[in-house]
C-alpha cells in the first residue's frame, strides 16, 4: 500500500467516524411539491426571434438527509404553441435529477442533470444538460417569507443536431412562504444558450419560466 493509498485510507476513515454519530442522531425529511409553470422558448437564427410558449406541469419529490444534503427529482410536461411562420407547435417533457449540499446556513451548492425532449408530428430532438451552482436563501428576520437565488453554469450541453453552445447558463429568482409544513412559492427562471457559428449565424436560445410551487413536507 502506497502513502497515497494509506492518505486515503485514513481520510475515509475519519470522514467516516465523523459523520457516524450524525448519521445516527440526525433526522431525515420528505417532501413532495407541486409545479405549474408558464414557459417561454424563444430561438434567434439570424432571422429574426422565433418565439412559442405555454404552460408546464410537474411534480417534485425531495429528500433531506441530516438538514444538509438534499436529493431531489423532478418531472413536467407540457405543450408550446407558435404564432412563428412554419414553426410547429411542440411537446416539451423534461426529468431531472439534482443534489445540493448546505455550506453555510444561507448557502447551498448545487449540482444536477436535466434530460429534455420537444417533439412535433414530424421531428424529436433531445437536450441533455449538466448544472453546477449555488442558492442563496434570505430570510426576512422572523418572518416566514424569505427570498432566494439561484445561478449556475451549465459546462455540459448535448443537443441532438447542434454543436455544444459557447456559453450556457441558468439563474433564478423567487420568493417562498412557510408555515408549519407548507410552503409556496413563486420563481422566475431563465436559461441561456448561445451557439457557436457555423457560417449561417449564431444561434441564440433562451428559456424563460414562471413557476409556482407547493410543497408538503413529512418529517
């Protein structure tokens, strides 16, 4: 065994003890929430904003382990309409699976995968993307209403038919009412995707949501 193995050893060892009375004492926590969101795509080839929306429907559940990291998945559904000159309306459904870990009191760092799929009668295509961030949560002194920030990058972005984007990010903005194991909340949310160019322009891609949100929590 090399000194980098026994380092390692030793480090998953006391890793291990120190999270042991943790493990034993601390609690864990269910949540399931509700999603409807208003979702606006818009997509800029070169000519001209091409835009379509509509509403979203999806379900979250969580789990809270220790009161420090969170594991969660999530599943919606919808449909976007276009008014766009041959554009067709599209199926949008999406799964996504996400892990955030508490910092500080106020801070939590994040990370996910998000699996899309828009689908019309003639075409599918795919998006798989991979989201490392961080939330910030601001409670209003004793209040039950707290704000909350989101950003990330997006350093993984596969799109069937498309180059990866040069640059890709998310960020959110919302405000959450608790009382005893209810909460609500209302975010606004948007995603950035700016492609390279090919010879025909860049391609520019945005999604931008509203979601309301209501979770029930068990402990």
């Amino acid at each position: 065994m090399t000194r980098g193995d026994q380092a390692t050893l030793a480090f998953g060892l006391l890793l291990a003890l120190s999270l042991a009375p943790a493990a034993g004492v601390g609690q864990i926590a269910a949540s399931g929430t509700t999603l409807v969101s208003f979702v606006e795509h818009r997509v800029d080839i070169g000519y001209g904003v091409e835009k379509s929306s509509g509403p979203l429907l999806g379900a979250e559940g969580a789990v809270d382990l220790w009161s420090r990291l969170a594991l969660r998945i999530r599943a919606a559904g919808g449909s976007l309409s276009t008014q766009a000159v041959g554009a067709q309306d599209r199926d949008l459904g999406e799964l996504g699976i996400q892990a955030s870990v508490v910092a500080v009191r106020w801070l939590a760092l994040r990370g996910g995968a998000t699996w899309r799929t828009y689908s019309t009668a003639i075409a599918r295509q795919r998006w798989t993307t991979v989201e490392l961030g961080a939330e910030a949560r601001l409670d209003f002194a004793t209040s039950p209403v707290r704000g909350v920030l989101r950003a990330g990058l997006l350093p993984v972005v596969s799109v069937e038919g498309l180059p990866g984007p040069d640059v890709a990010l998310t960020a959110a903005a919302g405000i959450e009412y608790s009382a005893r194991s209810v909460t609500g909340g209302l975010f606004y949310g948007l995603e950035r995707y700016d492609f390279p160019d090919q010879g025909t322009g860049r391609r520019l891609e945005q999604v931008s949501t509203l979601t309301l949100r209501l979770s029930v929590r068990r402990q």
